[in-house]
C-alpha cells in the first residue's frame, strides 16, 4: 500500500509539478480506514488542486471534483482494499456508487496519461 501511494504521488508530481510534502509518505501510519481515506483524500485533493471538502460535499459538484472523488474511492477500494461498503461510508455515498467509481476509472484507464497517473503496483496497474 505505501508503495502504492508513493508511485501515485511520484507520477502526480512529476506529471503536474505539485509540491507535496515528501515526508507525509515516508511512513504511512496504521492502514486503518479512516487514516486510509483521510491520507488518499488529501493526496488527491492536491493533485486535483481541489478542496478536501469537495470530495465529501454530498452533491456531486464539478465534472474535476466529481472525478477527483471517482479516483479517491477507486483508490480507497483496489489500491487500498477497502470494501465497496467501507469506502462508500467514508465518503458519504451508497456501495453502488463506489462501485460505479471504480468501473468510471477503469474505462478511463483506456487513455495512457490517466493510467498512468493512477498507475499504483504490479497488482493493480497490470
């Protein structure tokens, strides 16, 4: 999983120039969910360049902030293993949304810079 975060944040910084604190992913803490959705909330809410608050507002908001929270719950559930379930409650958002998320993401992996920026490890990039 951290290595996981670390590539992403590698491929955003590199592909977007943020400057994201370095340290916040030398160590990861304890994977638990909340940590795990407040972590990836925020790593995404500056590659997005967004507000945290948008990805948990309960209306759906811009087409950037609607991906933005498409991306994270993807994230949360293949790259982190979370349940649809679990993420879903840390989003404020019903299963089924979630797993639309992550068949929204999947499609848009078709397109190489968007793979690329999710590209996470072995087992979820191939």
């Amino acid at each position: 999983m951290q290595l996981a975060v670390k590539r992403l944040i590698s491929h955003q910084m590199m592909d977007h120039g943020v400057d994201l604190i370095r340290s916040e992913t030398r160590s990861v803490p304890d994977m638990s969910v909340p940590i795990v959705h407040g972590f990836i909330s925020r790593v995404i809410a500056s590659v997005y360049e967004i507000d945290v608050a948008h990805l948990l507002a309960p209306t759906r908001g811009t087409a950037t902030i609607a991906l933005a929270r498409q991306v994270a719950m993807y994230l949360a559930h293949v790259g982190c293993g979370l349940t649809l379930t679990e993420v879903g409650r840390q989003f404020g958002r019903d299963r089924t949304t979630v797993a639309h998320a992550c068949e929204v993401v999947e499609e848009r992996r078709e397109d190489e810079s968007f793979d690329q920026m999710i590209e996470l490890s072995p087992a979820v990039g191939n």
